[in-house]
C-alpha cells in the first residue's frame, strides 16, 4: 500500500477553492479528493451529476465573482476541497519500474509561480509524464490558479513534494533516471542528450534564475533547447512542454 501522510505545508487555515468547469468536474471525478462545498448557477449545473453528500449553494454568477480571486473565469462553478494526500517518491518511482515504461519524469527546483506549475501539469498530462518532483516549502499549494492553469491535470498528475531536492534527484537517479538539467549555457541540444537513455527525468529551474549551482550538480548532463539567439530564454512552463514533446518523439 503507498505510503502518504500530511503535506505540511499545505495544512491550510481555510480549504482551497477550484473554480472553472475543467477543475471543477475533475476534481469532483477524483475519487482520491474531497470535495466539501460547492457553489454554482442553476445553469452551470444542468446536466451535471453532483454526489448528494456535497452541498450545493445556488448563486448568481456575480455571487461566485466574489468567492474567487479578482475577474477569474469561474464559469458558474466553485468548490472547496480539500488539498490532495502527500505522495512519496518512493512510491511514485516503483509504479514506474517496469521495462517498457518510459514516461519522463518532470522535477522544478524553485519553481513558485501558480501558473507555471499548473501549466507544466497539463503538459505533463498531455505527454504522459510519470509525474512532477518540487520542493515542498519552494512551490505553490494546491489553489484555484494552480488547478485552473492545470485544466484537470492537477487531479491526474502524481505531484511529490520533497524536503531536500538534491536527496531527491540522488534517489531518482538510483531507479534509473538519466538527469537532464536544462539550462541556456549547456553546450550540448536536448536531443543529443535524450537519444540513448531510457528513463529521463527533466529538471527546470526558477523562473528567471534558473536552476541552482547545487541542483546542476545532481544532474547527470546539462542540456539546451535550440532557441533563436533573437531570445534569451524561454518561459518555464513553455521550455517544460517543449522538452516532454521532444522525449516523448524520439521514438
């Protein structure tokens, strides 16, 4: 049985709220989430088959502008929930064992804003990734902008939250993972460095400052995207969709 427990620091003084039809039916399709409360238009619901032990406020749609942060696209639908079950590495990296299984492995060092991580989620969705590695005091809760930006991965995606990156990246590294740092001075392209490993697990820094000296030294290589010299870099989220696409292509 997986072990899990409480991530500490998401034990919230007041429950994340979801918001937008995407989040809101993938988090009430989770069997794995709690959903406490929910509010919604008449319209919104129509159709929709809401378990009867949640209860259900009907609002008008400028009611539900006020539950949710600033002009966030609700679509008629919030809820509060409750933040997912901590998942263990360990636990994380055995359902990924088997010889066949290639699906990459996305870890953030530093990664904070809601918005990339919610969208590196849906891309992790998208092409499959085993799952996404942070830090845990270092990134973003579960929230409404992470579950939005995530249009339904967020319910979907193993999300492992460690104390020690770097202890992390050793233990990944352990189960087979060949550590591709991504980083604009690498000298070598992404795409020499993916063709010859099985089992890739892609590391990201913060935005802007990238990855630190610590975490590029538990990479096994560092790699760059072929960019235009025209730009500097790309965004996080953006680079992080790029390099599951060109890992999930080599075959």
């Amino acid at each position: 049985m997986a072990r899990r427990g409480h991530r500490p620091s998401q034990a919230p003084a007041s429950r994340p709220r979801f918001w937008g039809r995407h989040a809101v039916l993938a988090a009430l399709a989770n069997p794995e989430r709690t959903v406490r409360k929910m509010w919604a238009t008449r319209e919104a619901l129509a159709g929709l088959d809401i378990p009867p032990v949640i209860p259900i406020t009907y609002a008008d749609a400028a009611d539900l502008g006020r539950l949710v942060p600033g002009d966030a696209p609700h679509q008629g639908l919030v809820i509060e929930v409750e933040p997912l079950e901590d998942i263990w590495l360990g636990d994380l990296l055995e359902q990924g064992q088997g010889e066949d299984d290639r699906r990459p492995l996305v870890v953030l060092d530093q990664v904070t804003d809601p918005h990339n991580v919610g969208a590196i989620l849906r891309s992790a969705a998208a092409f499959d990734a085993l799952g996404i590695v942070t830090q845990d005091r270092h990134s973003p809760p579960e929230s409404g902008a992470v579950a939005r930006t995530a249009s339904g991965a967020l319910e979907i995606v193993p999300w492992v939250r460690v104390v020690n990156l770097s202890r992390a990246l050793d233990e990944i590294a352990e189960a087979g993972f060949w550590r591709v740092g991504l980083a604009g001075e690498a000298t070598e392209t992404l795409g020499n460095v993916i063709g010859g490993a099985a089992r890739i697990a892609l590391v990201l820094g913060a935005e802007g400052e990238g990855m630190r000296h610590n975490t590029m030294q538990h990479c096994d290589q560092l790699a760059r995207l072929p960019i235009s010299p025209r730009i500097e870099s790309l965004n996080v989220s953006n680079a992080a969709a790029i390099a599951l696409y060109a890992v999930a292509a080599r075959d």
